[in-house]
C-alpha cells in the first residue's frame, strides 16, 4: 500500500525551530521527487520545496528560501522538512507528496501521492 | 510567484457539468503542459484528479477532463454528483524550477 505519513508538527513560539518527517512505504521512494505543500488556516494549497530523488537538487518558494531545508535519507525512506526562524504566517497544515511520473526522472509532474498532513502553529 | 486565479465558487445541479477556470502567466501555465487538478475534501489528504493538463490517472472518474488554451487551463465535470463537492485547485510548473497553485474552487452541489 502506497502511503506517505507526515509527523512532527506541533506548536512552536516565533523565532523557534521544528522539523517534519514523513517516512514513505508501498514504493520505490530513492526513485521519486519529493515535496512538501502546506495550507494555511482559510487559505488554499501553498507549495513549499521539492528535493529531487537523488537529493541532489532542491528547490523553495520564495516565502521558505533560507529558512526552510528539504532533505531526504533513501535509507530509511523517510524526507525531512527544518524549518527554521519561524514566523506565525508559517502556520498551516503541512503535507509532504511524491512528484508523479516515471522513476529516476528529473521532469516535472504533478502531485500524485499525497500524505494526510501534519499541522504546525507558530504563536507566542 | 503568483497564485494562478480560479473562481472562488462554482455549483450545479446533479445531472449537469460544470467548468472550473485557471488562469495564469507565460511563465506557469502558458509556458508547460504540467497543468494538473486536485480534490480536497475537509479532513481529507488533496487527490490528484488530471495531470499534463488532460491526462487522468487510474481510478479517476472519466467525468474529470482537463484542457488548457494559452494561459488559462479548465476543469471540467461532466454529469455532476454530490460526492463531487469539494474544493478544487490547479497547479502548474512554472519557470526556475517552482510550483505554483491556484487560488482553489468551492464546488457545490444543488
């Protein structure tokens, strides 16, 4: 059974630090990209970093870049999400989703498998 | 990078079809065809319902077609049921290597 299954949220102060895990079963997870998207109270989904499946290469939304750090270990299955220097508009549910397509590809694609989220909230 | 631009709601009855538009720039959705669409139900994980603007995935309803024309992509959903009553949004690839999503349609259902 394919799954992906997010953890590690919580509430944190401003300023503070937290790291998501999402640990893969059911598939080839060293063969797919990677991404986290995460959805705000009210708002619509936000895409947040993509690592490819090697690790080799990551990508950020601008709103993340230099405080958010993707990461994946291909022996335990498992991708990462540090994020640092944390700010209430950070708040949101935070679902990481595997990139769809062929194996070992390094194309774009959509967002095919999809874990149920984690939410983090950032408040004094 | 901007939120590609839906409509806030759109409803119809059981029976109908409906169309939900996704308007972006050259750099996203008018420069790839990684237009895809997603469901979300309240409590659910989003489900990936259209990829490469047209392309359904195995499982999904062949009431879901996508199509795109410059810079706005549709969805459409044709014969309307209640278990379509979601929220929709749009995503594309867009240039340095970003995604962005749309700003997401609520579907109901009459």
């Amino acid at each position: 059974q394919v799954q992906l299954v997010e953890s590690g949220g919580g509430v944190v102060q401003p300023g503070r630090s937290l790291r998501l895990s999402c640990p893969a079963s059911g598939f080839t997870f060293s063969g797919y990209a990677m991404h986290w998207v995460r959805q705000a109270p009210g708002k619509g989904l936000e895409w947040v970093a993509i690592i490819s499946y090697d690790g080799v290469n990551t990508f950020y939304a601008d709103s993340v870049k230099g405080r958010f750090t993707i990461s994946r270990d291909n022996s335990k299955n498992t991708l990462y999400l540090q994020m640092d220097s944390l700010r209430p508009d950070d708040s949101a549910v935070y679902y990481c989703a595997r990139r769809s397509g062929l194996v070992y590809s390094r194309l774009p694609g959509a967002f095919d498998i999809w874990g149920q989220g984690t939410v983090v909230t950032v408040s004094s | 990078q901007s939120a590609l631009t839906q409509p806030a709601s759109v409803s119809g009855s059981p029976g109908q079809s409906i169309t939900i538009s996704c308007t972006g720039t050259s750099s996203d959705v008018g420069g790839y065809n990684y237009v895809s669409w997603y469901q979300h139900q309240p409590g659910k994980a989003p489900k990936l319902m259209i990829y490469d603007v047209s392309n359904r995935p195995s499982g999904v309803s062949n009431r879901f077609s996508g199509s795109k024309s410059g810079n706005t992509a549709s969805l459409t959903i044709s014969g309307l049921q209640a278990e379509d009553e979601a929220d929709y949004y749009c995503s594309s690839y867009a240039s340095n290597n970003n995604y962005v999503f749309g700003t997401g349609t609520k579907v109901t259902v009459l």
